[in-house]
C-alpha cells in the first residue's frame, strides 16, 4: 500500500512547515500600516440619560 509509505509525505509536510514558519512570517511582518493607530488622551465622555418614550 504505497499511501503508508511517510518518506515523501513526511519530506513535504516538514518543508511545507519550515516555509510557513520561516518565509511568510517576515513577509508578512514587513508590511507597514499606511495609517499608524494614533493614541487618543483619556477624556471623559459625556452622556446622558437615554429617555424611552415607551416606558
């Protein structure tokens, strides 16, 4: 039954692994936001009541 025989399925899935664990990661991390998340100042925010006019 060749569909047991690991050695070249196991060959393909560690160097599937080591390509996804290597190449795409710093691939993936090289992109840069075009828009950098700007921190806002911890302001209160004003709210008020919410009157249901059905109650």
């Amino acid at each position: 039954m060749p569909q047991l025989n690991p050695a070249p399925w196991l060959a393909i899935l560690l160097f599937s692994w080591f390509i996804f664990l290597t190449v795409v990661p710093t691939k993936v991390l090289n992109h840069i936001s075009p828009n950098e998340p700007i921190p806002f100042g911890a302001e209160e925010h004003k709210t008020q009541p919410w009157d249901w006019p059905w109650q």
